[in-house]
C-alpha cells in the first residue's frame, strides 16, 4: 500500500502561480504597513509552553500544538497527569502573546513607542473545513507603549488603507469596549462575578442568534431577571438614526448606567479615525466580544457582507506584556486574517515584459545557456531555461501560470542574446 501523499489535515501545500499571488498580495499589506511608520521583527515559531498556556489566549491554548520535551521515559509518561507535564514548548497560536515575550526581551533596544509589523504563520489544533486551517497565516500591526487612544487611530486607519490597497470594497469595521461590555452587563443586572462566564456566551451571538444567547444563558442558571433584561434590551427598537458611528449611536445602543465618559471617549476615538478618511465604514457593535481573554479595552472587527465570520480584528490589551516584564506596558494590536481575504483579492503579476523562457534545444551545452541567461538577467529579465519539448503547449501553460509572457529558442549556434527572437507566448 502507498504512503499517503497529502500534506496533514488542516496543511496545504501552494502551487507555485498560489504562491506568487500570496507573495504579491503579502507585498501590498508590508507596503501599506510600512508606509504608515510600523517595523517588522521575526519570532520563533515556538515558545515555552507555560507562556503559551498562561492564561491570556482564551480558548486558543485549548487548540495549542504541543512539543515534547526530549529524552523522555516510559516511567514519564506514567507519571504524567495532564499532556502538559510532558511538553515544555509549543507552537504559538497566534502573534501577540510573542509579541509580549519579545518586547520584554528587547525593551532596551526599542523605542519608547514601537510599532511593530509581524507577518508570519501560526498553528492551532483547528477541527479543518473551509476557511479554517491548522496552519495559517496571520498580518499583524501593534503599538507597545501608547497609552491614548492614538494607538487605536493609527492601528484603524493603517489597517482600512490596506483594505483599501488590497481592493476589498465593502468592509467596514466594528468597533466595541471592553469595559463598556462590561458596563452593559452590571447596569442589566449581571454579578461582576458572572460577567466573564456571560461573555463567553454573548460571543456566540453571530452563531445562535438572541434567542440561542438567551435561552444558553437560562440553562446555564444566570440570574432570571437580569436575563430577562437582556432579552428585553435585545427586543427594543434600534432607530434608524442610531446608524452612524458616533456620540449618539453609542449612547442609544448601550443601557442606561453605562459609563458616560468611556461613551464620550470610544465617539472621540471614532470622530478621529473618521477624519483621517478611512474609506471603510464604523460600525458600533455593544456585543462585540473578542475572545481573546487579554483585551482591556477598546476591540475592533474587520466585517464584509460576504462573509459572516469577521476577516481580522484586534484590540487594546494593557495587562499582556506586564505578566512577562513586571511592570504593565500599554499595548493595541489589529490582525487581518490572510486566508481569508486572499482569494478575494486580485493583484497585477507585474511588468509582462520582464520574464522570458528560453528554450532550448538537448544539445547546447550549458556553459551558453547559463551566459545567455546571466546576460538577460543583468538586464533585470526575470530568466528560466526549459528544454524544448516536441509539443509546446501544455509547457506555455505552465510559463504562463508563472508570470512568463515570451520566449525565445536557443540553439547550437546561438552565441549572443542579441540573436535571440522573442516571441508572445501563444
């Protein structure tokens, strides 16, 4: 019987005309990223599993891939309690909790607001199907040291500039509070104690709808008037006026109760973002969640009519870097998420006339071919060799699926590309 030939579920291996397109596209969003002043940094692709599984990635470190520790015996495995004791690294799941680890490794180095791209895989113990893989690419922009609502600015409106380089119409972004969630829930009537248990099903809302939320809520045993409330606050009417971002929007769509100062200061944070001229629309969203368990304020969602799930998000997470480096250090971040916006999107292959293919016969000797393929190369042609086939089509096909437009033969007695004859590929 054959060894299977596929990658592992939830991997994909790309093609190289997919892998291009990936390249070009990836070149778009570093171009936009660094244009609006953010620098790129590398991490490993692993980390020490207890800052993997310290508490911070919600129901990520659930799908975390873990490393075994070497050398280990029989007599470990007995003796082991959980899957945990015998992994001491793992692959990270996302960028942020790196990110953290990084910046309280190199703080000295960096200036005292750094604003970092990061644009790299991460792996999760996904259960595969459409859309969502175990290995997957992830574009990450964060400010680390801007404790105002500038961060937050800056991070939306590089983020809808890219969207709007990439070509994607039709976005908009969601925009929420932590802390006004938070307020939502104690002016409904929620003990401070049940709030994070609440959240987590309010998240669901997207998949289960009002009712769904409501009914989980009940037999989850939450107390019956505050849920009451809830549904009650779900039924009300929502005004047509209460659309647009803004200071009355917010106040509309939020309780009676809530803090009125963090309304005035996420409007503010609008007010600015749509100043700069986004070109996406905002979006006030009160049951908007995030459920990263280390978001401390303001959270944003990237939302396209097309799909339900969100193409990106981040948010404000204040408390992340201080678990590593001791003293608390604000911190904002965005993600878009690359597999999802990367089919929708169609970017030029660049100049045709740059990429020839010389074909040539069996018999002209490689010392010609690679001299004539240096020549052109030095003339800033994009280069490849093929040895000529008897039928040339399914070979132009493949030339054209790789970005070559012409060609040229190359025979014994070619000695100068000044001989050579390009031609379209047909």
């Amino acid at each position: 019987m054959a060894s299977p030939v596929n990658p592992p579920r939830g991997m994909r291996d790309f093609l190289p005309a997919d892998k291009a397109h990936r390249e070009r596209v990836l070149g778009i969003i570093r171009g936009v990223y660094a244009a609006h002043g953010f620098d790129e940094i590398e991490t490993p692709v692993m980390e020490d599993s207890s800052r993997l599984h310290a508490g911070l990635g919600g129901d990520n470190e659930k799908l975390a891939f873990g490393v075994l520790k070497r050398g280990l015996t029989p007599e470990d495995f007995a003796a082991a309690t959980d899957a945990l004791d015998l992994a001491d690294l793992g692959l990270r799941f996302d960028l942020t909790v790196p990110l953290a680890r990084f910046y309280a490794s190199h703080r000295s180095e960096l200036p005292s607001v750094f604003r970092a791209i990061q644009i790299a895989p991460v792996w999760r113990a996904e259960r595969p199907q459409k859309g969502r893989y175990r290995q997957f690419v992830q574009c990450d922009i964060d400010i680390i040291g801007e404790a105002g609502p500038l961060a937050e600015v800056e991070l939306i409106t590089a983020t809808a500039a890219t969207l709007r380089a990439l070509g994607l119409d039709g976005c908009s972004i969601r925009i929420n509070d932590r802390r006004i969630l938070t307020g939502m829930l104690t002016a409904l009537g929620f003990a401070a104690a049940d709030h994070d248990a609440v959240v987590i099903t309010i998240d669901k809302l997207d998949k289960v709808g009002r009712a769904g939320v409501v009914a989980e809520l009940r037999d989850r045993g939450f107390g019956a008037e505050a849920i009451d409330a809830l549904h009650d606050f779900f039924a009300r009417p929502v005004l047509s006026e209460s659309l647009p971002f803004g200071h009355a929007a917010i106040t509309h769509a939020v309780p009676a109760g809530v803090d009125a100062g963090l309304v005035a200061e996420l409007a503010a944070l609008g007010d600015a973002v749509l100043a700069a001229g986004p070109g996406v629309g905002l979006e006030f969203d009160p049951f908007l969640v995030r459920g990263m368990g280390y978001y401390t304020g303001t959270i944003f969602e990237i939302a396209h009519p097309d799909f339900a799930s969100s193409l990106g998000g981040g948010g404000r997470y204040d408390g992340m870097i201080g678990r590593f480096l001791g003293v608390d250090v604000p911190a904002a971040g965005f993600s878009i998420g690359f597999e999802r916006i990367v089919d929708l999107v169609r970017v030029p292959t660049g100049d045709p006339g740059d990429s020839v293919a010389l074909l040539h016969e069996a018999d002209v000797a490689p010392a010609t071919l690679v001299a004539l393929k240096t020549a052109l190369i030095a003339q800033g042609r994009r280069v490849r060799l093929e040895r000529k086939p008897r039928n040339l089509k399914p070979l132009f096909a493949q030339l054209a699926a790789s970005g070559f437009t012409s060609f040229a033969t190359v025979g014994t007695s070619t000695t100068s590309i000044d001989e050579l004859a390009f031609r379209p590929l047909a």
